[in-house]
C-alpha cells in the first residue's frame, strides 16, 4: 500500500456567526461575536442565557434543524464537486432532538413525528442525498464528536477502502443541552469567556461544519489533514483530568500521526470551552507539550459558542481559514488572561503565516480528540498507510430478555426466543449497586457486558479501549430529564440526568472501570451500529497494541423505543440486549476471529448484494467458508430485506442453514451484536444446535458463521476459525 | 434545624439514590462530599437543585458550595438562615 496524503477539497459551515466560508472569514477577521440571548425556544420565567444560536434559518422542509444544519454545510463543502462521496462520516449527538422535545412536551405519541429523531439520521440523510453508496458513519462522543469523525474519515481515506469523504459535525440547540449544561452550573451567564481570569462556564451553541476529504488529490485543496490522535482519560464522566493528561496524550498521538514534532505547531485552536475546569485543563496539558517556546493559541468559542458535535470539525473548517488566510482568529472574550493557566491566548484577529495548526476538542467522558492540518504538501510525510483485518476472539458475552450469556445460549440451543426485557437487577447481577447507583439501564447494560466479556477472556488482557455501537443509547436518562425538566416548568432539571444521556456516558464509565485511557468512541448509527464500532475498531487498531472492547448494547425503554424505532412500534413486547467482545490484533487461544466485511448503503445502489457477493469472495467462497448464516432484518425493512436475502440466496447460491436471528432475539438496533456472540458461541463448540435449525445439528466442520446485516444498509460480519 | 437535619436525611438518601444507606447513617458532622458515603461533584449538582426547588435557595458558584455542603450541619445551617419558604 502506498502512503495516502488526504487533502480537505472542499469545506462548509454554518454557526451562529454566518453560514458559507466568506462570511465566516469576514466575521473572524472583524473578532465578531455570535453569542446573544437564546431565541430559539422559550425559557421563561427565567430569561434567556447566552448562546451560539444560527440566524435566518430558513427551514426547507419537516426535517429537524440539526439534520438542515448538516445539509446546508453539505452543499457548501459538495458545490464544486459532483462525484458522490465514497462515505460519509459525522459527529452528532443531538440529531432530532429539539423536534422530540416539542413533541414530547405535548405528549404527542404518533410515530411519524419521532422518524428523524436518531442521531444516525443526519448522516444517512446527507448520503442520500448525495448518493453515497459506502457507509454513513455517526459518531457521538460529546464535544469532540466531530474531530473523531475526521479522524475516522482520514484511516478510512489511509486503509485504501475509500477515495472520497464527506466527513464533519452537526449539531442544533436544544433543550436537553441548554438545560443540562445549566444544571451542571457550567454556563458563563455573560456568554463564553475562555480563558479570562472571571470565566465562569461556556455558551452553548449549534452548527454545522463539513469537509470534503480527498485522498492523493491535491487539486482544488485548500489544506492537508496531516493527521489526528485520540484518547480518554478514564477519569470522571465529566470532569476532565486535572492536569490534562489525555488532552496531552491526544495531541502528542495527533502530532505523531502526523509526522511532525510539536515545534512545527504554528497555531493551536483551542477546546477552550470557558469553563473553569477545562480551560485549566487543557492549560495544563498545553505547557506540558511546550514547556518552553508556545505557538499561538485561541479558543473561538468565546465567538462561535460551543456547538457540541460540530464543534470540532467547525474548528477544522476555521483552522484550515487561518492558513489560507493567514491569519489567526481571536480569543474572542477573554480580556484578563487568567495567570494560573500560563498561557497569553490571541486577544486579538492577527494576521500571521500560519503553515500548521494543531486543533484540539474534548468532551464529556474525557473523549479527547486533536487534529493536525497543514498547509498542501507542507511536509514531505504522508499518512501511514492502515492494515485492517480479523480481530482474534478472546472473550464474548451478550445479554437477552432471558438472561446474560449462558442462559441466552441454553434458550436458543433448545429452539427457543430470548425476547424480552431481562429485570435491571438480573442484568446487571455482576456489577456492584452501590459503584452504579447512578446507572440506569443502558449504561448498566454496557458496563455489565464489558466486564463478562473480560472475564470470559480469563482476564488476564487489560482492554485500553472501547469502541460501543447504540442505536438510541440510554433513553431512560433522557426520558427522565425531559419529564423533570416539564413537570418543574422547565425549572430543575436533573443534572444526574443529563451526565447519564449524552451517548458515550456508558463508554466512558467502562474506561473508568478498566482504566482504559486508548480510543473510546461511540458510534450510533441505528440498527448498524454494532457494525460501525467494529468498523471503527478496526481501522484505529493500528495505533492499539493491547486488547479492546466492541461492544453493541440497546435498552427499550416505554414509550420512547415504539416512538423512535419503527421496528419495535409493531412488537407486541420490548425486547433488548446486546453483545460484547473483548478483541486483539494476532492469535487467540480460542482460534476465532471477528471481522467486518461489508457495509454498503442499500439506498441508490441497486447492486448493493451483488456488490456484497463480490466482498464475499463470490458464491464458491461463501458457500466453502461460511456453515451457517444469520441474517438480521429489522423489522421495519421486513419486505425490502426479504428480497434482499432471496436476492443473495439465488445469487450466491448459498445452501446452508440460514437464521433469521430477529425472530429469535426480538427487535432491537442492537440486536446484530448478540448475534455475533451468538456465532462465537456456537463456534467455540463447532456445533449448532438441531432445534435452532429445526433440523439436526450442524457441525461446522472448521467453517465460519456469516452474519448479515439487512435493510436499508447491507452489511456482512464473519466468525470465523483460524 | 433538627427538624430539617432530619428532612435533608431522607431527601439526599432518596434522591442521590444511596444504595444500602439510612437516612440516619448521614452522621451531621461528618465531612459530606468526598467521605464514605460516595458523594462526588455530580451528586452536589443533584443537591444545589433539590434545595433551590424545596427550599429556594440558589447555590450557584464553587466557593459557596464548597462551604455549604462542607457536611450536613453547615447546609441545613445555610437553608435555615437563607430559605425564605423556613422564614415564612
């Protein structure tokens, strides 16, 4: 593989200081502000907080505003190209948010209102729209949300499986962050002011950015992503480490990706959020990587707010302004550079050379995030190129609505469902009540199978890092939230709440617990999310030496799952569960492997299984190496993926035993990850049971297990032996 | 006050949801946040809410929190002397 330089050929944003690249520049150059008192949704009786609000919104159609926020700063960054993007990757964590509040404030309960709710939606509508037939990726780790996607997007451009990504955040107000922010008393009721010596918290803000990146193209560039790092400091769901100890080993990591030392930093663009622990934070982290001679330095969220999932790649976009314009955007707020933190931040707009930026973003959880661009062609380093592969199996678990592992395995060897909703306490039976008194269901869920999945790999392998996949994450916490936030007029809202809701809580609260400082992302990219953070795992494993978790968990919650997920609004019953594997690069004494093959977008893309066939080595390979295959077709795509399977049965040729896994695990988005345990399982005996095939046993006779993943993405994960 | 020592007992166990903890384990004088009871950052934040909803008070920046919930006598000292819903 050759060494992939990845060129940002087109850019777009929208925030609360303009939509489109010349009004932001124009803003940045004056040191404008977008921080006024919120409009966008009532407050009273108490007034307005400052916030980064976007004006002049016009609304296109039903969609909601996080969702137009993301095309607008689409079609800004696609205006000159007409080549549909091979993937597409976003940071959101708010998605449809701001529609379901309003409606569920009124108790309206129709389904159809909910159907843009998911984060995942945002992303898969922009690949629609410009007929990305590759993934649609949905990052949610917090404020950092959008460097991750950048990241992801760049080993994805690296690994050679794509050309062309649409990769960026996107993000709306909403009550759920206006209110949870507030209650954690981290607002500046002034608006952000980073840095200063009177900071007293940040603004929220919302926005959208994206960048089209192009590997080994550099016409039409306007800069280089040279290259991102990434961390957790499993410290404190949402306090940052003190002394900025994952901020510090993010951006060592991003500058060592990019080839380059810290001295060759021109410009750093700050997380900088204004409250009084981050700021410090970073502070800290920042005099650590330059002990002597610092580059400039800025926080631009003091101008902008702080637009949560956008955010980082918002910074991308205005990072890479600053070295086409040459100049440096302001720390817009801070008059009184705090003296504890040590660093003389930008006050003013400054035009400067500036070649490389180093751009940092950090979120709840301590997911941290750095990313370094530079001007085309700057350094005569390019990206390491990314080896993907099989992951060796080196423990499993999964829990179902009759029970963790084993009792899952028994129900299903004797032909039986395990569809329901396990009690709370049966679920989590390994974990201690006092230690998650704070955890409700989803978080519980995830840290429960962490912990089963180690100990089933004896234990002995400390996991440096979580990859989780949810369609909805904890729905419990942000059901609770808004119902405080309506029964108390909007008035006292549960900060517990709000920690517990954003999407990578239960990520981090698994890297607390296992001191998992390496990659921690969450992926929610619906019924495939499982397959996303396995997809993620494997292209930032390179970088990972010790082993990791993949894990894919989903609660039901009443009434929120029949709202948001049309597969469940028919079942009778809520069902959920979901699965996790404790994985590492090379052998394992189990001698099995967990690989993704496929994830392709069934939207505009007629060959999508003739395209999955051909992934799959073609019909002789398929039906050689695969003994049994388990399909997932959710059931709200029962017709579609029904022809989808007949499809790939005739076309393959495929003769061996299939199971339509759905049936027996129930409807839930994660329900594919239960089904790879299910394969392992099954595999670690070389035998499936007779009832499940209602038949006699197969023997696997050394074949794997394919799992297929149907629907409006067509997707393909193998078990197999070594 | 004991009165309301004993009320913030049963209000912190139930809403901090304090797994096997009575209301009369919480000993008035023993430091509140950061001892045995696990009570972090986020629990204060849970806290500030239930009094300024029950009691009406607003506890609003660090330096006052960290004297107010120094234990469990100096916060219902600080609502008895500051509440106006106890004044009335």
């Amino acid at each position: 593989m050759t060494p992939t330089r990845v060129y940002i050929c087109g850019m777009g944003i929208v925030s609360s200081l303009g939509q489109g690249i010349a009004k932001t520049k124009d803003a940045l150059q004056k040191g404008l502000t977008g921080i006024r008192p919120l409009t966008l949704f009532s407050t009273a009786p108490n007034l307005p907080l400052p916030v980064g609000e976007v004006a002049g919104l016009i609304e296109k159609d039903a969609l909601p505003r996080t969702h137009q926020l993301a095309l607008l700063s689409a079609e800004q960054a696609m205006a000159e190209c007409e080549i549909a993007p091979d993937a597409v990757v976003l940071g959101v964590t708010t998605g449809g948010m701001l529609t379901t509040e309003s409606h569920l404030k009124k108790k309206a309960y129709d389904t159809k209102l909910y159907r843009y709710h998911a984060t995942g939606s945002v992303a898969e509508d922009i690949a629609r729209r410009y007929q990305c037939k590759g993934p649609a990726l949905t990052v949610s780790t917090a404020c950092s949300s959008g460097a991750v996607a950048i990241k992801i997007a760049l080993h994805m451009l690296r690994s050679g499986i794509v050309t062309r990504v649409l990769a960026g955040g996107a993000d709306s107000l909403c009550r759920l962050t206006y209110y949870g922010f507030d209650a954690l008393q981290l607002i500046d009721p002034v608006g952000a002011r980073p840095l200063d010596k009177n900071r007293r918290g940040m603004s929220v803000g919302e926005g959208s950015a994206m960048l089209l990146l192009v590997a080994n193209e550099p016409e039409n560039a306007v800069a280089e992503v040279l290259g991102a790092g990434i961390s957790c400091d499993a410290h404190h769901p949402v306090r940052p480490h003190p002394r900025g100890r994952g901020a510090l080993a993010a951006m060592q990591a991003a500058i060592k990706d990019a080839g380059i030392t810290a001295a060759d930093i021109d410009y750093v663009n700050l997380h900088g959020t204004g409250t009084l622990d981050n700021d410090l934070s970073e502070a800290n982290a920042i005099n650590s990587l330059f002990p002597q001679k610092k580059p400039l330095l800025s926080s631009v969220k003091g101008a902008f707010g702080h637009s949560l999932a956008a955010a980082g790649a918002v910074e991308a976009v205005i990072s890479a302004i600053s070295i086409t314009d040459h100049m440096v955007p302001a720390n817009t707020g801070c008059s009184h550079p705090d003296p504890d933190l040590k660093l003389a931040p930008v006050i003013e707009p400054s035009n400067r050379t500036i070649d490389t930026v180093l751009s940092n973003s950090f979120g709840f959880g301590g997911n941290n995030a750095a990313v370094v661009i530079s001007a085309c062609d700057k350094y005569g380093s390019a990206g390491i190129p990314i080896a993907k592969g099989p992951f060796a199996i080196l423990g499993s678990a999964c829990v179902t609505g009759v029970g963790r592992t084993k009792r899952t395995i028994e129900n299903i060897s004797f032909g039986k469902t395990c569809k329901g909703r396990l009690p709370i306490q049966d679920m989590s039976a390994n974990l201690s009540a006092g230690d998650v008194r704070r955890l409700k269901r989803f978080p519980r869920m995830a840290l429960s199978l962490a912990i089963a999945a180690h100990d089933n790999s004896g234990g002995i392998d400390r996991p440096s890092s979580v990859f989780l996949g949810t369609g909805w994450g904890a729905l419990s916490e942000t059901f609770d939230f808004l119902t405080r936030l309506y029964e108390t007029g909007e008035q006292f809202p549960s900060p517990t709440d709000f920690v517990g809701s954003v999407h990578n809580a239960a990520g981090s609260q698994i890297a607390i617990q296992f001191h998992s400082s390496g990659p921690n992302i969450t992926m929610t990219g619906g019924n495939y999310s499982f397959e996303q953070s396995l997809m993620v795992a494997d292209l930032l494993s390179q970088d990972i030496n010790e082993s990791l978790f993949v894990i894919g968990a989903d609660e039901s919650h009443t009434p929120l799952s029949r709202l948001f997920d049309r597969s469940v609004s028919g079942d009778a019953d809520l069902s959920d569960g979901g699965g996790a594997f404790c994985l590492k690069r090379g052998q394992g004494a189990l001698g099995l492997y967990l690989n993704l093959v496929s994830y392709e977008n069934a939207a505009n893309n007629p060959e999508v299984i003739l395209s999955l066939i051909r992934r799959l080595g073609g019909p002789h390979n398929i039906n050689s190496r695969y003994g049994a295959l388990l399909a997932g077709i959710p059931a709200a795509f029962r017709g579609d993926g029904e022809r989808q399977l007949q499809n790939f049965l005739s076309i393959s040729g495929y003769k061996n035993p299939v199971i339509d896994y759905r049936k027996i695990t129930g409807e839930f988005a994660s329900a594919s990850a239960v089904a790879a345990v299910m394969a392992a399982k099954f595999m670690e005996t070389g035998i499936i049971p007779g009832p499940l095939l209602s038949g006699n046993a197969l023997h696997l006779n050394h074949r794997g297990t394919l799992i297929i993943g149907l629907g409006d993405f067509v997707t393909a994960m193998e078990v197999t032996p070594q | 006050m004991e009165k309301l020592l004993n009320e913030l007992k049963v209000k912190i166990v139930e809403i901090l949801n304090l797994v096997d903890v009575q209301p009369d384990d919480l000993k008035e004088d023993d430091q509140l946040v950061g001892g045995n009871l696990g009570i972090d950052s986020i629990d204060v934040l849970e806290m500030v809410i239930m009094i300024e909803k029950d009691y009406g008070i607003r506890i609003d920046t660090r330096e006052l929190g960290a004297k107010v919930f120094a234990t469990l006598r100096t916060l219902a000292k600080y609502i008895y002397e500051n509440s106006p819903e106890l004044s009335n």
